[in-house]
C-alpha cells in the first residue's frame, strides 16, 4: 500500500469478528426537522422536541446485512426493545427530563457488541420548570386564601343581614303585642262601660217602673173602687 506492506491473517480477523460489531450512534432528528449530529457523550434538545429518532451505525466485517440491533432509553424505557435491522429508533411523548440512549449491535454468529451510550437532555417548556410549578402553586394558594377570605365575608354579611332581619322582625312582633294588649285594654274598658252602661239602664229603668206598676196594680184589683172591664183590661 502506500503506507507500506499490509499483512492479513484471517485467523486473527476472525477472533475480532467474535467480539461483534462495532455500534455508534450517528445522530439525532427532532420533529422539527433538526439534526444534530453526535460527536460527544451528551446533547441537548431544544424545549418542545417531545419526538426525535436516533440514527444509529454499526460496523462488521462478516455479513453486514445480518447485524441487528437492541437499543434502550434509560428514564424512559428501561428494557431493551427486540432486535432489529433497523438502523433508527424513534421516541414520542418523551417527557422533559435526563435520559441515556443505550445501543449494541449483534453480528451473525450471535456476538454482542459493547454497548455504546450517549445522554440525552429534553428541555421542560418554561411553564413547565420547578420554579413556573411552584409559582403556580402559591398562585393556587393565594386563590383559594382569598376565595376562603371572600367566603368568610360573605358568610359575615349574611349573618349580620339575618341578625338584622330577626331584630326588625323581633320589634315588629313587640309593636304588634303592644298594639293587641293596648286593643285588648280598650275592648275590656269598652266592656266594663257597657256592663256598667246595662246595670245603671236597668236601675234607673226598674225604680220607676215599679213606682207605676204598683198604683196600676191596686186599681185592677179595685182597691180604689169599682172600675169598668174596659178600664181593667186597659190598665192590664
């Protein structure tokens, strides 16, 4: 070769064939259409990449079509997915958070490579952060401080309103006593006054009709002398 004599010793390739293939991860496409390509042990997506796919590569010297691959996202999915020949894997609804996507590849004798490996960051939307979470808490309690404030006003106001209420009723009913005490003061002074009224028509009544009854008396019996029938029946 140009750079000197090359020496292949199949024996010695085949002991490398058994350690299986070499596996990398290649990059990583988010919905948005961003790829970023990976060169270290860590990337950083951008909030709202809910959705990417890993492009992963392999390399074997033996029957390349025939190395498969089992890949896993440690925080999201901790087993190993069944192998495939597919070179991308494909997340949704990956929530904001730290995670690991782990890949090895197994050639066609059945070797497994080691595992390569590269963290992944999904940003949380400001609203969802630790601080916009909590801000949201103490913005609840402040709601329901004051709602429970405006409550204890309310049932305040409504109890003062019926306070009010029993004390104009309970004067009223007093007013309404009063008067059917004083009405009934004036019924019993009216009904002593008629009493009184009968007693006194009655004596003065009773005195001179006996004054007259009497002499008419003693002159139908004839005590005053004889009187005709007709002056008898009359004074009857």
């Amino acid at each position: 070769t140009f750079e000197g004599v090359a020496r292949l010793d199949p024996m010695r390739a085949r002991a490398l064939e058994q350690t299986g293939p070499l596996v990398y991860v290649e990059s990583i496409e988010t919905g948005g259409g961003q790829k970023t390509w990976v060169s270290g042990e860590a990337v950083a997506l951008s909030p709202g990449d809910r959705r990417f796919v890993v492009t992963i590569g392999g390399v074997g010297t033996r029957a390349p079509d025939r190395v498969t691959y089992q890949y896993a996202l440690d925080g999201f999915d901790e087993t190993w997915l069944d192998p495939t020949t597919d070179r991308e894997a494909t997340f949704t609804n990956v929530s904001p958070g730290e995670y690991t996507f782990r890949v090895r590849a197994r050639s066609a004798d059945g070797e497994w490579s080691a595992p390569a490996a590269v963290a992944l960051t999904v940003p949380p939307y400001w609203w969802e952060t630790g601080w916009a979470r909590l801000l949201g808490v103490l913005a609840l309690g402040v709601a329901g401080l004051l709602a429970v404030r405006q409550r204890d006003r309310t049932l305040r106001e409504r109890a003062h309103r019926l306070d009010r209420l029993v004390t104009e009723r309970t004067a009223a009913l007093e007013a309404e006593k009063e008067t059917v005490a004083e009405q009934a003061a004036q019924l019993l002074t009216l009904d002593e006054a008629k009493s009184r009224l009968f007693a006194n028509v009655s004596h003065e009544f009773r005195t001179p009709l006996q004054l007259i009854l009497g002499p008419l008396a003693d002159v139908a019996e004839g005590r005053h002398g004889e009187v005709p029938e007709a002056v008898r029946q009359q004074v009857q």
